[in-house]
C-alpha cells in the first residue's frame, strides 16, 4: 500500500478515536446504556468484576485486564475483545491519566444475528474449538464503523433503519479477523462452544443448587470426560469454579449494595459453611467478606449487625 494512503488511513482513525473518546466521556460511572439496541459506553476509574455476558467490547482509552480462571488476560487502546459466553472475572482498570479515565464501547452479541450474517457470507474452513477470550487490535474500518454507531445516539430517529446496518458491519470486521472463528461457534447450535453454552445457562440460572457434573454432560451432549476438557477450554474454568466464581461475585454484589450479613449471603448463594464461604471470599477478594466490603463504605455507613 502507498505510503501517503498508509498515513491518511491512520490519521482517521486517531481522529475517529478521539471522537468515540469525546462521546464515551458523557458516559456515567461503569456501564451507561446508549439507546441504541445491545451497545453500551463504559468510564470507568476502578476495578470491574462481573459476569461478562457474550460481547465485544473495544477499548478506547486507558486498559483493562481480566482475570478468568487462572488466567489473565491485558487489552489495550485500541483494542478489543470478544467474550463468547457468559464468563465470571475479576477486572482491573487502568486509566490513561488522571483527568482521563478508562472509556470503551461495548456490543452484546446476538447468535441469531451472527447465524444470518454467516448465511450471506462464503463458508469458513473447520471451526476450532477453542478460547474463553479473543483479544485483538481495532483497525481503521472497526473503528469507523463503531463510531458511526455512537454517532446516532445524539441522532434517534436514525436508529432504527440505521443501527441493524452498523451492527452487522462491525460483526462482519470482527469476522473478518483474528477471532471471527469465536463468531462463528457462538451462532452454530452444533459447535462445541454452542453445547458447553447449555450447561453455562444452567448453571447461572441454578447457582445455588448443588451441581452434579453427569446430568450437566448429558445437557451438553457429551461424556464427562469430554464435557470436562471442552468446559476448561471455553472458560479457563472447571463447572465448580464457574460455579464458585459466580456464587463469590453475587456474594460481593450483595454485600455492597443490600443489608445482608456474610453468613446470610453465604446461605443466599448456595454455601452450606459460612466459614468456608469466608476462606473462599478472601481467597478471591483478598479480604474476609465484611473487611472487604469496608474499603468501597463512606465513614457514615456501618456494616449489618451481626456481620463478621
């Protein structure tokens, strides 16, 4: 490619980056809804630890790291990442500078819309089975189209004709690059993915159940054996640790924001011993459940009675 193309194609996407920045800054605190079907704007100043649904999620200034399992993963500006399914992490922000925090756009992924799209699309080779997080850098057409996107929040009455059209192209540059294969196994109902995807759902939907790994494989259609190997290679988790994670990241929710005890929320998210809930807590917070919710309390607050 021409040099002087080279440069010109790189200027626009400094300057349609730094007006994604300017419409993400009029976010509010973590996730701010936009209007637009599925896409969220995110600013953010400290850690995020969630469940992370099925998404992409660019990045537009500062970093991000997730900690999935036993791994972490480090995404940069302008970088994005695909999550395929719904996965429990621990995240950690780092803000560009002070006066400029941590902002990213975000789009939950719909596999009926990605199955449509691969019906006009020309067949891929096999489909690997594989990882819980793709991590990619955006180029000058991804992040285009992701602003022609933003720009219709200050535009309502285009959204409705014009919002289908960008969501397909940003999917179809995902597709196109490093991790389109992670598209294509969410919107296949025979992927290996799309199977370990059933047992995740009930998992979340019964997380204070007791969770039995045979009746779990059998939902999925496979053995156990495989059912284990295909699970840790989607999540970088085995089904207890998912489990844990989840019940430990409600815990936390419920601690922070309802007048619950750590005993009460133990019994609420499926823990049979408070005291192991507390080891496993501090195991993954750092801290006992009460001290660590402390740190995030103005000094007018108290902790329940009876907490520990």
């Amino acid at each position: 490619m021409d040099k002087a193309i080279t440069d010109a194609t790189g200027e626009a996407g400094n300057v349609s980056m730094d007006a994604l920045r300017a419409i993400a800054m009029s976010a509010g605190d973590t996730w701010t809804a936009t209007g637009l079907p599925r896409v969220a704007m995110v600013r953010a100043e400290a850690c995020s630890n969630q469940v992370y649904g099925p998404m992409l999620h660019l990045v537009l200034q500062g970093s991000k790291s997730l900690s999935i399992g036993g791994q972490v993963v480090h995404i940069e500006a302008p970088g994005y990442f695909v999550v395929p399914v719904a996965l429990p992490a621990l995240g950690q922000v780092t803000a560009q500078s002070g006066t400029a925090p941590y902002l990213a756009v975000s789009l939950a992924l719909d596999p009926a819309i990605i199955a449509a799209m691969l019906a006009d699309l020309p067949a891929a080779g096999k489909v690997p089975h594989g990882a819980d997080v793709g991590v990619a850098q955006a180029g000058p057409d991804l992040i285009d189209a992701w602003l022609r996107m933003m720009q219709l929040v200050a535009r309502p009455d285009d959204v409705a004709m014009m919002a289908p059209l960008i969501e397909r192209e940003i999917l179809f540059r995902v597709l196109q690059g490093p991790h389109g294969d992670l598209l294509r196994q969410i919107a296949q109902a025979d992927s290996r993915l799309s199977q370990v995807r059933r047992a995740i759902d009930w998992i979340r939907e019964h997380m204070a159940q007791p969770l039995r790994v045979g009746p779990l494989a059998a939902l999925a259609g496979m053995s156990v054996a495989a059912f284990y190997r295909h699970f840790r290679a989607v999540t970088a988790m085995t089904p207890i640790q998912y489990q844990k994670s989840l019940r430990l990241l409600k815990a936390r929710r419920l601690l922070l924001f309802e007048p619950f005890d750590a005993a009460s929320v133990a019994f609420t998210v499926g823990y049979e011993s408070a005291s192991q809930f507390s080891r496993e807590y501090a195991r993954m917070f750092g801290l006992p459940p009460m001290r660590d919710v402390a740190r995030f309390r103005t000094p007018a607050q108290s902790a329940p009675a009876g907490s520990a």
